[in-house]
C-alpha cells in the first residue's frame, strides 16, 4: 500500500497547506506519513520488526518531496525513538495490546505527541536508521488539520473465482471496510482502497478528502450508525443534512485554495451517487440536486471573488 498511501498523503498535504486561512485553528505539517508494528498482522511482525525495527517506535512510511520532514534529513524506512527527549511508545509495547480499539488509541496518542512538541516549535528528534541513532531537527509548516489514511477494503477474488493471494504483507490500518467510502473517526480522516479505485484522478481524491477535511476543520461530531438510523427515519435528519452542505461547501474553497480542478466536482457525484446512493427515506445527506446547487453556488462565488480561476 506504500505508493496508494504515498498518493493520498501528497493530496492531503497540499489541500492542507494551501487551505491555511481557511482554518481556524492550524495544525503543524510535516509532510510525514507513519506506520506501526500493531497495524501490521501478526505472522507479519517479526518480519517488520527484523526489515524496519517497528518494534522501537513508529516507522517513516512516507516522506514527501519539499516537506519540512524531508528537510530535517528523515528518510521512510526511520523509526521515531525520541521527541525533544521524551522517549515515544514503543511498536511492541503497542502491539502486545490485544484490544484493537486499544492499540489504536495509543497509536493515536504517540502521533499527538510530536504534534504537541512540534507546536512549541522545531523539535529534537532521535531517529533509528540502519541500526545507528541519529540526531535531527524537525519543523513543521501551518495547515488545515491533515491526518488522512488509507484503509484497506477486501482483495477481491479472482475471475476464475479463486481466493485473493495472501502471500503479501497486510497492513490492517484503522478500518478493514468493503466499501466505497470516505469518513472522520477520531479527529482522522479515513478513505478506503475501493473508493480509490473509484475515483478517477486527483482531482477526485481531492474533492473527497477536502469534503472530510471539513467535517474536521468545523468540528463536526463522527456520525454513528445510530445516528444514520435515525437520520434515516427523520430524527434530526436535517441537522446531518447541514453539516454535510457546510463540509460540501469548505472542501470546495480547499479545492480551489489548492488548485485543483473545481469542474471536477459535479460530475463526480452524479457519478458517484448514481452508483451508490441510498433512497431518499435512509438518505443523510444532500440529493444529487442538492450537491449540484451547492458546487454550482460555491464555484460562482469563488470565481467572482478570483475571475482568472
């Protein structure tokens, strides 16, 4: 997954860079995308712990080109061991927790501590590399809050119905979900391999983390399966309906404040939703109609104010 991992983490970055005024309350970007011993399964462990030495902190997945993480000398393939001296949660410590609910959390939480530091400043770090410890200095730019993952949805069989390979390293991430989906858990936006399939270009994608991206600029509460419930027999259903027209609306001005294609945005959605919507009586969220007069709105506003784009 590192290369679609690498791809969502690039398109997040930059709506979240260019969408800085667009956020109340920024977050400290480092162009660095993570992984750990406990997403991985465990017949895979011991392999990640001997490749990448999981088990001491959190890997370097991903670093992105011009990132401040790049600058500070970071490489994938380093583990995190220090933050301006405060020793992060070891891989084995996390993994060793049964509860997957658990480990997730303390995932979570050992991320949120470089953020903490990294909000007073550039922070010291210790970083594992080849075996031999290094000493950096890693910074971090202003942003929309930009925690994205991917979540990988079932392999599918094969034409001639024959079970998907398993001889691949399966990184469980935070969701295992078949769907076409895009949601907010945890002040972190997940989006699932199948609906990377669906898109059809960056633009897409883009359109889909800035609506995401939204829900967390605004502070939105997760919805929950009873609350999709209730929305879907008219409790408070119009209250949802709101939230998803603001996000509709932000993840737009984000689209544009990054430069990506706002034509996208409708044709997205009349494809998407003729393929995947829900009847009106379980629907929580705008019709096709409704999503249409929003785009349309907000591209005219943006265009009236920015006549070049």
């Amino acid at each position: 997954m590192r290369t679609e991992d690498a791809r969502v983490a690039a398109v997040a970055y930059r709506l979240a860079l260019a969408g800085e005024t667009l956020c109340p309350e920024p977050s400290p970007l480092t162009g660095m995308l993570f992984h750990h011993l406990a997403e991985y399964l465990p017949a895979d462990r011991l392999l990640m712990i001997e490749r990448y030495g999981l088990d001491r902190g959190p890997g370097v997945l991903t670093v992105l080109a011009g990132s401040p993480a790049e600058q500070a000398g970071l490489v994938a393939g380093d583990v995190l061991l220090k933050v301006n001296g405060r020793p992060l949660p070891t891989g084995a410590s996390i993994a060793a927790d049964p509860e997957r609910k658990s480990w997730r959390r303390r995932i979570e939480a050992t991320e949120a501590q470089l953020e903490a530091e990294l909000r007073k400043g550039a922070a010291d770090i210790v970083a594992l590399r080849e075996g031999r410890e290094l000493r950096l200095t890693l910074g971090s730019r202003p942003g929309c809050p930009a925690r994205v993952r991917l979540a990988r949805s079932p392999l599918p069989q094969a034409k001639d119905g024959s079970a998907p390979p398993t001889d691949r390293l399966e990184r469980l991430r935070l969701a295992r979900d078949k769907d076409v989906n895009a949601f907010v858990t945890d002040g972190r936006v997940t989006i699932t391999t199948a609906m990377l399939d669906f898109i059809e270009n960056d633009d897409e994608l883009a359109l889909i983390l800035a609506h995401e991206m939204g829900h967390l600029i605004l502070k939105h509460p997760p919805m929950h399966e009873g609350d999709k419930l209730l929305a879907s027999i008219g409790i408070r259903s119009g209250t949802f309906w709101k939230r998803e027209e603001a996000a509709d609306r932000l993840g737009i001005r984000l689209l544009a404040a990054a430069g990506y294609d706002v034509e996208a945005v409708i044709p997205f959605w009349r494809r998407f939703l003729r393929a995947y919507d829900t009847p009106q009586i379980f629907r929580y969220h705008p019709s096709l109609g409704a999503r249409e007069r929003i785009a349309r709105e907000e591209i005219q506003a943006i265009r009236a104010a920015r006549p070049s784009l």
